[in-house]
C-alpha cells in the first residue's frame, strides 16, 4: 500500500450490506458495486430470503440490476428461523449459492420478525453449518424490552453468544456490526479463525450524544444503537489496530426519507457513496492508514477462506472537503450518512 496525498488499496470487500430489491435495489447498488468487488448480502427482505431457490432467484435480481460492465459479486446469505432446514441450507452453501446463514434474533432491527425465538432451537443448524465450515453472521442484540437498549449487545455476550459457542465450539461466526468496548473485549479473547467482527463507518464516527446534538437526529439512528464514547473509542482501536479478526462491513440499510423522519422512524444508516471515504479519514485521523489495507480488504477474505481481490483502487486527498447528495428513488429520496467530520479523500 502507498501513501502520500494518494492512497491504493486492495480492493475492498463489504461484509455486510442490505441492498432491498425492486427500484431501491436499482438505485443503490451502484454505489456498493462502484467501492466493493464483493459483499455479503443481507437477507432480511419483507419476506426474507430463507431458502436456497429464494437467494438464486435474488442473486439473480441483483445481477440484473447491475451494470454491464460490472464484475461485482453479492454473496448471498440464508435468513435463518425456527424452521430453517438444515439439509437445503447446507446443500445451498455446497452449492456456492449461500456464504454464510444470519440470526437475527426475532423482533432486534428492520424486518426480523421472522427471526430466531430461541437459539437453542437451531442446535441441529448450527452443527451442520459448523461441519460444513459455513460462517454464521449473528445480530448481536438481546431483544427483551425489559433490558435497556443500550445494554442489549453487552447482555448478548453473555446469555446468548458464550453459551452457543461452548455448545459449538467449531462454529466460524461473525459477530456483525459490534458498538461496545465489551464486544471488541470478547472477539480479541477468541480464537480469530472461529470469531471475527464487523465494525461499522457510522459506529467509528459517532456516539450516542451525536444522535441527539441539537435535537433528535433521526438519520444516525439504527441498530445496535451507538453507545457511549469510550465504546467508539474502543471500536477505532480495534479497526485500527490490524487485528485480523476486526474487517469492514458498512451495513449500510437505505430507508426512504419519511420513514426516517417519522414518529416512529426506522433504524437503518445508508453509507454505501462514503463508506470508504469515512474509513479512511477515521484511520488518518488516527495516524493507522498503514492498517487500512489489512482491515478493509485482507482480514474478511481470510476470514471467509476468500482470496483477496486482486485488483486496486486509487484515492486521492483533495484540498475541499466531498459532498454527497441524497439518492432519488421515485418521488422520494434516501439520505446519504454525513459524518461529523469533512471528508477530504476521493476515488480517483
Ligand atoms: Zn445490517
């Protein structure tokens, strides 16, 4: 990797990213395809996708949807429920259809409904997906309104993830966009072939007081909910730090406008046209650009026993900040993440 006023990295991979379907598929793919070469797809479509023929048929979808010339790759994921069969999910992942299988635990973010009632249900899954070595990507929240938000990923740890890993200790799981210091804790104590995470633009780059400076900010809200400052602080460690088991996922999760800007606004940051730029001005900004290349486009694929792309994308620092305009999608519109800093980086 190079650094000066420009910056080459290998090109990036996004491990976790919710693209829809229909026209707002159309319209934000183009900015996950432009910055990534491949992403892990979320599958938490309104229905999900929970079966091997659901997830050909979207990744037929979202090729479609691409550009011609494109050679981006959606690596497709299962959505798992209490009544995922194990015999078509594996079947599925032999296939190359499926990457990975995602628990949502039922009721924790944007259309999960369908989600996990109780992890021990899925024993049976979870053996096959670890003999087969297919990854698991966990939404680590607990979802009983009784425990406070923002004690509900720390809580997870413990009632919910420690107990599946003893009962699977060969299990390969991504603990996916981690907001707290007890997460990064807890993935560094663990073997970095069995736990990784994922860790967010939008969880670097603000704190829970962001979310209400000046008033209700409804368009830095989602799920798990940012915590306090110390816990960015610890997140921007961990991505900075090269630790294998710390790599890029954006979750970037578009809503239109009005569901945002609601009384009962949906959770969901959309930050696939500054994703990068925002990982790179959080590494500059703590003098780690040297790790970037690790964490943005090494340390997921040898996660995911992937080759990294074997192609590079150039940036470049510029002396005016970048502006993003929001995405039109019919006759509403997307708001695009701004983080609360300048970004002075391009693609060149
Ligand atoms: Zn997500």
């Amino acid at each position: 990797m190079k650094i000066n006023k420009s910056l080459t990295l290998t090109k990036p991979d996004d491990w976790h990213v919710h693209l829809r379907s229909g026209e707002m598929l159309a319209k934000v793919l183009r900015d996950t395809a432009t910055s990534f070469n491949r992403a892990i797809v979320m599958p938490n479509l309104s229905p999900p996708i929970r079966t091997t023929y659901d997830a050909v048929s979207y990744q037929r979808e979202i090729k479609a949807a691409l550009n011609k010339d494109s050679d981006f790759t959606p690596l497709m994921t299962s959505y798992l429920t209490d009544e995922t069969d194990p015999d078509d999910l594996i079947a599925g992942f032999k296939r190359g259809v499926f990457t990975a299988a995602k628990l949502y635990p039922a009721g924790a973010t944007t259309n999960s409904d369908s989600g996990v009632t109780n992890t021990l249900l899925l024993d049976p899954v979870f053996s096959a997906m670890s003999n087969a070595g297919m990854p698991l990507l966990i939404h680590g929240e607990v979802v009983d309104h009784k425990i406070d938000i923002f004690d509900r990923e720390h809580k997870f740890i413990e009632l919910v993830l420690e107990p599946l890993r003893n009962r699977h200790k060969n299990l390969k799981i991504v603990f996916e966009h981690i907001t707290t210091k007890s997460a990064v804790d807890y993935v560094r104590s663990s073997s970095p072939d069995k736990l990784a995470a994922t860790i967010t633009p939008h969880h670097l780059s603000v704190n829970r007081s962001d979310l209400f400076a000046g008033g209700i900010r409804p368009h830095l809200y989602c799920l798990p909910i940012p915590k306090r400052e110390e816990h960015r602080i610890a997140l921007v460690d961990a991505a900075c730090s090269g630790d294998k088991r710390f790599f890029l996922g954006t979750d970037s999760a578009p809503h239109l406008i009005e569901e945002k800007e609601s009384s009962c606004g949906c959770a969901g940051v959309y930050n696939s046209p500054n994703a990068l730029l925002t990982y790179i001005a959080i590494f500059e900004q703590n003098n780690a650009l040297d790790k970037l290349n690790s964490f943005a486009s090494l340390n997921g694929p040898e996660f995911y026993n992937l080759k990294p792309n074997n192609k590079e994308i150039e940036f470049v620092k510029r002396s005016s900040p970048m502006s993003f305009d929001d995405l039109q999608v019919g006759s509403s519109r997307v708001k695009t993440f701004v983080p609360p800093f300048p970004l002075f980086w391009s693609a060149k």
